[in-house]
C-alpha cells in the first residue's frame, strides 16, 4: 500500500514544487523558510525533505544543496495541492475575442486556439486535427489554376475545410471541373465520409457528359481528396519558447526535443492514441517519463478535448518544460477549450 503523506510533507512538497516552477533553482531549507513563512524551524524542514526525498517525491542534483521535484512529486502535486489560478479578465477577453474573431471555419478556429495557447502561457501547443469520419460531405469544387492543375476544396458538415492541389488532363477547362464537382456534390449527398467509395465517387460523376478518358482522373483525384479530409493533422505553435527555459540550454537536449515534436505524425499517433483516456475529464497530464515520447522525458504535456456536439473530435494542448507552470496552463487550457467548444457549435448551428 502506498504512503500517504502527512499535512507538513505535503505542505513542504508544495513549497518546494512552487518554488522550483518560479526559480528553476534548487530549493533549500532556508530558502522554504524564508519564503512561504513555514511554521516549522529550518533544521526539521531539512528533515522532511531528506524523508521526501527518500520516498522519491524529491531529487538531489549533485552540484546543489537544494533539492528539485521528481516526476513522482510534480504528479503529486498537479494531483492534489495544486491550486488552479482563475483566469484574469483581460486574458480571458483576449482568448473570446481572438476565437470570435476566426470563426469562418474549423481549421482556422482550432489553429488561431493553438496559437492562443502558446502565446497565453509562453509554452509549445498544439492541437489535433477533428476525426471526421462520421461527418458528411457538404461542398466539394474544384478550382481551375493553370492547365494541368487545380485545387480541390472539401467542406464537410463540421464546418472543417480542407483542400489538396492535383493534377488533372489538361484539355477540361473550368466549366467542366465545375460540372463534374456539382455532380459529385449532389450524388453524395447524405453520406458519411466512413461510406464514400470510389465506387460511389464514380458513380456520381458519371452523370457528368465527359470521356471517361478524361472523367476517370479527375473522380480519382476527388476521391483520394475526400478521403484524405479526415487525415490526422497536428497544428504546431510556439516550439522556439521552449529555447528560452534552463532545461533547454544544453544545445543536445534542445534539438532532441525539438526534432520529435517536428516529428507530426509521431505527436499525432500518440495525441491519438491518448485521445480516448480523458474523453469525460477537462485536462490530462503526462509528466517526464510518463510522456511515450524519446527525447520528451524533461517535458510535461496537458492536453484537452474539443468537440463537436457530443463528440469528442480533438485533442488540443501545451508542452513545456516538467516545471511548467501547471495552474497558469491549466486555468488557459480550460478556458479556451469551453470558448472553443462554443465557437464550434455556433459555427456549426451557421450563428453569427
């Protein structure tokens, strides 16, 4: 069975956890005292600390005196003496306005929340791409940009737009990629894109008064674009922030973990993986080594849902530093994750 700390180590571990988040320096006992006006001497804080580090809640650097939190402290501490921060007002202004402010679409919403976070907390963020699957296609057109080529724009009934450049015969102008788009439209109306087909895609275009020499292709490329709508993509913002922390001023460190986080499909398959863990909660934490990620151990993630409806849809979050700021992070995460939910759902009930 696991020990339970008493009132005094949990009140020193706290001190100690807060202190370290504020200084990045070693926490020593005088240091405790002198700070947070600890009703205990000196030489029995010392005490408990030796004890708390024995348990494992604390570690000793060699060059130091003082004592630095483990991965197991910090976990105690988000877990049960943290103290979440309300958020100030003028911040919490900032986050409505800038969400209200991109509301055209999905994508542009998720991405400017990201943005939002790294900026909030000067951490990393990032945010997962929405599973689509379930959704239907509402437009698709094609857009002529030189012989040879166009863009094709998906828009599915969440309100997510995504577009892909391809090639197409040369000889079809834009009359006729719009005839053949309008016919995909209107033959896969009501379809989830989990049900669209080639077949599917085929059979509507065929409707379209074209050569299949000509019409094959281009219902290839659509297909192939309406497929890839609901590919997992991550949105990065802020990963020269983590430069500006102690933990990263060894050169080797840095780039390690700088390489992995530009690793996007490695940082999605585990978002995605994690994605069903804290579906029903407002925040996960992985601290160090609880983070699956080589060259992540130093870092901590908190990351949040988005939704649509009742769907959890995404994932959105920040990566800092193990001495994060847990309580600043958390008050901005929970906030723009409910303002986010809220701009989804006015962007899909078409409210202005």
């Amino acid at each position: 069975m696991p020990l339970t700390l008493d009132d005094r180590k949990k009140m020193i571990l706290k001190a100690v956890v807060d202190d370290y988040i504020a200084t990045a320096e070693p926490v020593g006992s005088k240091s405790l005292v002198s700070r947070h006006q600890l009703p205990v001497s000196s030489a029995t804080i010392r005490n408990e600390m030796a004890e708390l580090e024995e348990l494992g809640y604390l570690e000793q650097p060699h060059t130091s005196a003082g004592r630095v939190p483990s991965d197991k402290g910090y976990r105690t501490y988000v877990d049960e003496l943290m103290e979440v921060e309300t958020l100030p007002d003028d911040e919490a202004r900032i986050i409505q306005d800038v969400l209200r402010a991109n509301m055209a679409e999905v994508t542009g919403l998720i991405r400017s929340a990201s943005s939002l976070l790294s900026e909030q907390t000067q951490y990393a963020s990032l945010a997962l791409s929405p599973k689509c699957c379930k959704n239907h296609l509402q437009q698709i057109k094609m857009l002529m940009i030189e012989p040879g080529r166009a863009l094709v724009v998906v828009v599915l009934s969440a309100g997510l737009v995504k577009d892909r450049m391809v090639r197409i015969p040369e000889m079809l102008d834009s009359a006729q990629l719009m005839q053949i788009a309008s016919a995909i439209e209107e033959g896969l109306q009501g379809m989830t894109l989990d049900d669209i087909t080639l077949v599917a895609v085929s059979a509507a275009g065929k409707h379209t008064p074209l050569p299949d020499s000509l019409l094959n292709q281009v219902l290839y490329e659509a297909y192939v674009s309406i497929k890839q709508a609901d590919n997992l993509e991550v949105y990065m913002a802020g990963s020269n922030k983590l430069l500006a922390y102690p933990e990263f001023a060894d050169v080797a460190r840095a780039k390690i973990a700088l390489d992995t986080l530009a690793k996007e499909g490695m940082v999605a398959g585990y978002l995605s993986e994690t994605r069903e863990e804290a579906d029903d909660s407002t925040y996960m934490i992985r601290i160090g080594q609880e983070i699956a990620l080589a060259g992540l151990e130093n870092c901590s993630f908190v990351t949040t849902t988005y939704k649509f409806g009742d769907t959890v849809a995404g994932r959105i979050g920040v990566i800092g530093p193990r001495r994060m700021s847990y309580a600043k992070v958390i008050s901005n995460i929970n906030f723009v994750r409910m303002n986010l939910n809220d701009q989804i759902r006015r962007l899909g009930a078409g409210i202005d």
